[in-house]
C-alpha cells in the first residue's frame, strides 16, 4: 500500500477514525461490512444497501469459487458488475471456510486439498491460486491464504500454523498480478498474545496493503479477544488498515475500536434479521415473542430509519408468524441501518475526543 492510500485523521486511545482509498472509492473508518457470502447481503437490494450508508461489503472467495466460479464472475465483468454494487469490496480468502470442514481437507505446506460441500468434487487452493481467483473476481481487497487453528490448540499447532500462514502470505503477496487491487495479510497466532505480537510483526516485514486479524471470536472468553486483538494491533504499523475479522456484537465491534481495528464484518445483523431479532438502543428484541402481538410502536423508538418509521412491531411479528420473507428484509434493514449509524457515531466521537 503507498502511504496514500490509508490515513489516520485522529486517534483517542488505541480507537483510529481514518480514510483507506480503493478503487471504487474512499472508506471512512471505522466501517462495518456487512456480509454478502454468495456475492449478496441476504434479504438486501444492493440499493438498500447504498441508501442504509453501507460503504463496503464483503464476499466469499471460497464460496464464489465453488459457485458460480470466478470466470463466470469475470466474463460477466468482476464482482462490482455482477452483484450490481458499485462501492468497495473485500473478499476474503476462503481459509476460515476450507478449514472448518473437517475430515473434508488435507493441509500441507504447499495449500490444501478439499472436498467440495457442494458437489463431492476435490479441489485444490494454494496461495497463488487463492489470489488468481480474487484478482478474476475483482474486489477492491483481497485476503491472503490461510491456516486457522482451533481455540484450545497447542502451541505447536499454533505455532506451526501461523509460520505457514506467514509464507502463505508471502507467496500470495508475490504472485499479485492486478493492478489496483489491495491486498491484505491475515495476522494469527492462537490465543497467545506474544504469538499474536510476532505473527503481526512477521506479517507485516512482507510489506502488504492492510492487515485482517483473523481466528478470534471463535469461543475465546470476550476479555482474551480484547487482549490479543490490541496485542495485535500494536505490532502493526500505523499507516496500514487493520480488519478484525468476524467479531460482530456491537458492544465487542466498540471493544475492538478501543484495541486499535479499523473494519469489522460479521453474519449477525442479518442472521438475526433472519431469526426475527432486531439490534436496539435498548439491546436485542425478539419480535417473535408474544407480548408484541399487539404493539403498534417501532422496533426503536429512537431510530429513523425507514422500517422504523413505518412498520411496528406487531405487523413485523405477524410477518414472521405467517412466515413471509418481507419480515427478513424489514429486520435485515434496521440491523444493518443500526450497525452503519453505530460506526458513524463511533467515527465521530474519536474525532472529536471523547470516544471511551
């Protein structure tokens, strides 16, 4: 990354409010992406997403790869064009997926062999590859090739897992053939927070784009992730991007500001919309429950936006009663609209001081 193309225009705390600059435009952070596995936000328009604030989402390498493939995503002109969305994109590496079907894979030092979940077929990612197929798909960020370890893993494991993530990383960063096109290192290292300082530092001696803080919120008691994501981030220089990957509570989403992230994504604001939990002021509601059969007010009094003001929660729960797919989109629409203004007040109060 040239030293343009991410800059921190304040800090309270280790908590940054800054501007990383891509190809389809600028983000400002903190930012949170929603997650559109498929090449999709489940349930949303990607002009809903534009009119909720969204300024980046993030998609699936694993996944796309599976299916459709990445030249059919190529040939129909990159992922902006396919899913009709036209700000920045991330696309994850896929390791987190690939190596969470066990007994499916095999890893060695060169990438890892898989059975397809879709069609029992065996494929094969290595480094390279993993970057091919970003670089045809087309996001703003790509991600570097991985090894997850599991929460509770050995040292040794730990430790192995991380120097292959290293030289994956290095390999990856080596065989980047599009121009534009960021890329970032996955920093790992367990639940050891001076595994997590060496492998930020070593990652960070191959030079590239921003950095995902990835194997974490997978289990570990809330105040470790704390301490190991600032572990992190402190052995991460201070012009570079930093995506803490898959923490998604709002309340942790505020506690990785404060260890120094940048970016976040997570499935649950639309998972929950799925599963008829709206995010709140207030906490989460559960507009499934009873005692909202006959309440004609707002999931948030405090909130404006357009599910907001003019759906309450008694229609939204008959909505799920009935099973209709509208209660999923208007619950999807506030979380998301809820996590957007969430990053915007945070980005506020860091610059203007008072972000605790």
């Amino acid at each position: 990354m040239t030293p343009e193309a991410f800059s921190i225009e304040a800090r309270c705390g280790r908590a940054r409010a800054g501007r990383l600059r891509t190809a389809h435009g600028e983000v400002l952070t903190p930012a949170f992406m929603p997650v559109g596995t498929q090449g999709t936000v489940k349930a949303m328009l990607p002009e809903e997403l534009a009119e909720i604030g969204v300024q980046i989402a993030l998609a699936n390498t694993y996944h796309l790869h599976l299916r459709p493939g990445e030249e059919v995503v190529r040939r129909a002109g990159g992922l902006h064009a396919f899913m009709h969305w036209p700000r920045p994109l991330l696309t994850d590496s896929g390791g987190y997926q690939v190596f969470s079907l066990q007994g499916l894979r095999k890893v060695d030092d060169d990438g890892v062999t898989f059975i397809s979940h879709l069609d029992g077929g065996t494929r094969r990612l290595t480094p390279e590859s993993v970057i091919r197929i970003q670089e045809a798909l087309g996001p703003d960020i790509a991600v570097t090739l991985d090894e997850p370890v599991p929460c509770g893993a050995e040292e040794e494991q730990v430790r192995r897992a991380m120097e292959r993530s290293r030289e994956w990383a290095r390999r990856g960063l080596a065989a980047r053939g599009r121009e534009g096109q960021l890329i970032f290192g996955i920093v790992q290292g367990g639940m050891s927070p001076l595994l997590r300082a060496e492998s930020a530092q070593q990652t960070a001696e191959l030079g590239p784009d921003g950095f995902c803080i990835g194997g974490l919120s997978i289990g570990e008691p809330k105040d470790l992730t704390v301490e190991l994501t600032a572990a992190a981030c402190d052995a991460l220089p201070e012009n570079h991007a930093r995506h803490l990957m898959g923490v998604g509570y709002p309340e942790d989403i505020l506690d990785g500001l404060r260890s120094g992230a940048d970016l976040f994504d997570c499935v649950l604001p639309t998972r929950l919309g799925r599963n008829g939990s709206a995010v709140t002021n207030e906490g989460r509601l559960n507009l499934d429950a009873a005692q909202y059969a006959e309440d004609f007010g707002p999931i948030d009094p405090a909130c404006d936006c357009a599910t907001c003001r003019g759906y309450s929660r008694a229609y939204i729960r008959h909505l799920y009663k009935a099973k209709e797919i509208l209660a999923a989109r208007l619950v999807t629409y506030h979380n998301l609209w809820a996590y957007t203004r969430l990053m915007e007040r945070a980005r506020r109060e860091i610059l203007e001081g008072t972000f605790v």
